[in-house]
C-alpha cells in the first residue's frame, strides 16, 4: 500500500490542557506554526493569557481547572464558541510529586490522581461524543514513558501515567469502527520545570518541549498511536518487553533508568514541588516537609 501523504492541519482548531507552559505552550506554538487556532486552558489563567498574546491572534486563553468536570466541558464549550468545532484535543495536564511511595501523604497522591487520571477522563468524556457525532476528530493524550514501566521514587506518577496509557489503549480499541484518532504520546524526560534535579540515564537524553511539540504535529500529519520520544524509546521498550523481569530490571540498573526519580535533587525541585502542592484549589496543599526533603533551618 503506498504511504498516505501527511495530512494538511491548517485550518484546524485544537485545545490543549495545562497549555500556559512547557509542552503545552510548545505544542499550541507548533501547531499555530501548522496553520491552526489554539485554545489554551490553564488553572494559572495569567500565565494562559501572557503565553497567548507571545504566540499571537491564533490563540486563546481560558482559565481551566481539570479536576472539575464542569471546568473540563465549560472549557470545550468556550474554545468552540470562539475559535469553531475542535478537530484537536490534546490532554496535557499533570503534575509529577516524586518521593518513596510510603513517605508520600494521601493528599499528595489523591492530588496527582485527580490532575493526571481524572483530568485526563474528563477531557476524553468532553470531546469524544463531539467527535463522534461529527464523525471526525483526533484526541491526543500525553502519558510517559514511565506509563511503560515503574520506577522507584515516583510510584503513584507511574501509576497514573499507566492509567493513561490503558484507557487510551481501550477507549481506541472500542473506536476501531471510527474515524476518530487516537495518539498516546510517551516522552522520556523532558526539559521542563517538572523535571527539575532529575538525573540522566545512560543512552537516553533529556530532551527539549519542542520535541514533543514536534512529535504530536507529525502524529497528527501522520495519525499513529505509540508516539514515544524520542522515537528509539519504542524500540527499546519493545526489546525490554522481550526480557524476563530480571533482565529487564538489570538493564534499567545499568542505565541508571531506576535513578532518575529516586535519586533526585530535592533542592532543585523545590519550587516545582511547591507550585505542583497548590495545583488543585479544591484540595488542601500537602506534608511540605514529606514531599520536600530538603531540610528546614
């Protein structure tokens, strides 16, 4: 079968979740640079409103709070009302808490399921009948490469983001019979404030917002599932799926891969840790001094 010529997004509307920085406000600067208009929603409606003007008419702003469903579909609601039907919906927002999985309060881990897990479905049950009905429409939702495996230091983040590779998986497998896409894009580390003080692994680099930015406009171009970055993660993924448990286990050891959460720089996350602790209005912010071990004076 001769391969089909990437397809043409301008024209196109999109909305994005947690858009105001990082690989949200990089993916909404691809895909304006693709032709397309672009809602941003954010809890931080200031800092949503300064990325729309620096990325120009193209992009709107709206305050988004992704743990409220009410929020979730008020947000679609607005974005259609002013930029047109969505084509794009791309679940971009989370947080990312690191610590040992029995240092970590409740609230912490009742906040990164709220954000990570139920952001997530809220923002599937908003667009998705919308597709449907419209008999198009490509949903786009951003997981890890630690929803492929766990890693000590960051359990419940695992965990979520397995959630979110496996609703994509299910849901997708239940669209078959549809023209509705379904991307789940799997980064490994990426350069962003929730990746402050975490270490390398051997072989594979941090990499940069714009990557995944680019990777989702050529998953768009070219519709695929799997969108791991960079692309290599999905072979290697593939081949430790080959191994027994403890090949596997021994292979992320000598690629530091079970040091990069666990063996973090506390300091340095600080201030990520504290914002990410604000992140849900409805939920008091958690144990400072267990989800930051930095000593206090």
């Amino acid at each position: 079968m001769a391969k089909q010529p990437p397809r043409v997004l301008s024209g196109q509307v999109a909305a994005i979740t947690g858009g105001a920085r990082g690989i949200g406000k990089e993916t909404a600067r691809a895909l304006v640079a693709q032709g397309m208009k672009v809602a941003i929603g954010d809890l931080d409606l200031a800092a949503a409103k300064a990325t729309a003007e620096e990325l120009g008419p193209d992009v709107a702003a709206f305050e988004l709070n992704v743990t409220d469903k009410a929020s979730v579909d008020a947000f679609v609601d607005a974005a259609e009302a002013q930029l047109g039907e969505l084509d794009v919906f791309v679940n971009n927002a989370g947080i990312m808490q690191l610590g040992r999985f029995l240092e970590e309060d409740d609230r912490t881990t009742q906040r990164m399921i709220d954000i990570n897990v139920n952001g997530v479905l809220y923002g599937m049950k908003a667009v998705l009948p919308r597709f449907q009905r419209r008999y198009r429409g490509h949903l786009v939702n951003i997981a890890s490469s630690a929803g492929k495996a766990g890693f000590p230091g960051g359990a419940t983040y695992c965990g979520t983001k397995h959630f979110v590779v496996g609703v994509s998986e299910a849901v997708r497998a239940e669209l078959r019979d549809t023209p509705i896409e379904i991307s789940c894009v799997m980064p490994v580390v990426v350069k962003t404030e929730l990746a402050s003080g975490l270490q390398q692994t051997r072989g594979v680099k941090h990499i940069e917002p714009s990557d995944v930015a680019d990777a989702i406009v050529d998953a768009l171009q070219n519709p695929r599932f799997d969108v791991f970055v960079p692309r290599n993660v999905g072979t290697i993924t593939a081949v430790m799926g080959l191994l027994p448990r403890r090949g596997r286990e021994a292979v992320a050891h000598a690629m530091k891969a079970d040091q990069v959460l666990d063996q973090r720089d506390d300091a340095a996350r600080r201030a990520y840790e504290l914002r990410a602790s604000s992140s849900e209005p409805g939920l008091e912010p958690g144990d400072t001094a267990k989800q930051l071990t930095e000593s206090t004076p």
